[in-house]
C-alpha cells in the first residue's frame, strides 16, 4: 500500500474471503466445499486444531479453486468494456 498521512490514519485491510483465498473478484456467494484437510494450511497444525477445525467446519471449506455454487457468466448490459 501507498503511504501517506490517510493510510496512516484509516488503514484498508483486505475482507475476510480474500484473507481466506477468495478471488479478487469477489463474485462468489456460496463457495463450493472441501472436506477439512490440516495440509490445506501454510502452517502445521496440532492434532487438537486439526480437530477443531473439522468440529466447527463439519461440512468443509470452501474450494476456491472451484467456480462458487450456482455461477454463472454475468449477463446483460455492461459486462464487457
């Protein structure tokens, strides 16, 4: 990020679905599911983490690697420049 006495003050953060891997484009609203893996992560995690993390996520984490559930191609006027 650009300096200055601004982004000092009011400095931007990323949203939380970028933070998670999500695209830039932010157009996915339901993300297609993974079943929790503990290698999935940039660092090791303790057994008990491993644990938690498929206790509070029982369905997966999203893949996004994988188009988001139900998208399509946007339509209509505008889409292209």
């Amino acid at each position: 990020m650009s300096g200055g006495r601004c982004n000092a003050l009011y400095p931007t953060h990323l949203p939380p679905r970028m933070v998670a891997g999500g695209p830039l484009t932010s157009d996915v609203l339901k993300c297609a599911l993974k079943p929790v893996s503990a290698t999935n992560y940039k660092v090791a995690l303790t057994s008990e983490e491993a644990a938690r993390l498929k206790v509070v996520f029982p369905d997966g984490v999203c893949d996004w690697s994988k188009k988001g559930v139900g998208q399509v191609p946007p339509q209509g006027t505008w889409q292209v420049f």
